[in-house]
C-alpha cells in the first residue's frame, strides 16, 4: 500500500480491515491497553477500523499502520486524529505500538514524523495530545517530540493531561 509518511526506519499507510488481526495484538494486551478504558476485542477492532477509515474521509487524517520499511512487520499505530477538547475539534497525535517493540524508539519516531505532517501539509497551528499522567512512557513520547504539559482535561471520564506543540 502506499505510505502516508515514511521516515528512516518506518512507513506509515492508512489502516484497513485486513489489519484487524495485527491490531488485535494491541487490543487484546491488557497491559498495552492499560491507560485506556478497557481491550477490544474483535468487533470492537472492526468498529475501531470503520472509525478510522471514517476519519480518513471526514478529515483526511486519522491513525496510521506503522510498518517495519524494510520488512513490512507491524508495529502499531500513530496518526493524527481529531478530537473535541474544550469544545473545539483539536488534531491529536496518537500512536499505540505492540508490546513486543517498546522501547526502541518507533513511537518517537513516529509521533516526530506526524508533528512534522501536521505542520507542514496540514498546515494545523498546534497538535496535542491527550494521554493518562501515569503512562510515563507516552508522556516521555510528547516530550521528545518537542510537546510540553498545557492543562489538566477531564475526557472519557478520566483526568487525563493535554500535551501542547505549537507550530513554530
């Protein structure tokens, strides 16, 4: 499929259903889904695929399949997605990777690349993200890629922190 973003080691393309299975190895992992309200399980995934296959369209964004360049492997998945904070729809960079592959710098990677898509095709004059103040880990993610603590939100009925980056 063609890539969306590719980075030195990464090619990001749009998610479709025969990615269900990939993305049941994230769903299905408690302990990778342990800042979110619960795991998917299939038909979840399939309405998870259809939401973002919806936002393709609605907003040209949305998350993104991370592949292994040069393997093709899955790995997760990062993206630009919209969200309403504040009552305003705010572009989110989100990503969520494989338990497997923690800790070797893709999310970096790429979250860096989708700061740099939102900035520069989408032309957005800042991304957050919304992430859970105890999973050190994405808000080291935020950190790297140059996002810094704005406020504290209450979404999805959790207290959860909204990281800020500015166009610059």
């Amino acid at each position: 499929m063609t890539a969306i973003i590719e980075t030195n080691r990464l090619r990001l393309r749009k998610m479709n259903m025969r990615d269900k299975e990939n993305l049941l190895k994230i769903f299905s992992d408690p302990e990778t889904m342990r800042y979110y309200p619960n795991v998917k399980d299939q038909e979840e995934t399939i309405r998870w695929i259809n939401w973002t296959i919806n936002n393709y369209h609605t907003f040209r964004v949305g998350l993104w399949i991370v592949e292994d360049k040069h393997t093709g492997e899955f790995l997760g998945q990062c993206g630009v997605v919209p969200q309403k904070i504040d009552g305003m729809v705010q572009m989110e960079i989100g990503y969520l990777f494989i338990r497997e592959k923690w800790g070797s710098g893709y999310a970096t990677e790429a979250a860096k690349a989708c700061r740099d898509y939102g900035f520069e095709k989408l032309k957005v004059d800042q991304l957050v993200s919304i992430i859970d103040p105890a999973n050190h880990a994405s808000v080291r993610v935020a950190e790297k890629i140059g996002m810094k603590l704005d406020k504290s939100i209450i979404k999805w009925g959790k207290d959860l922190s909204l990281y800020i980056i500015k166009a610059r």
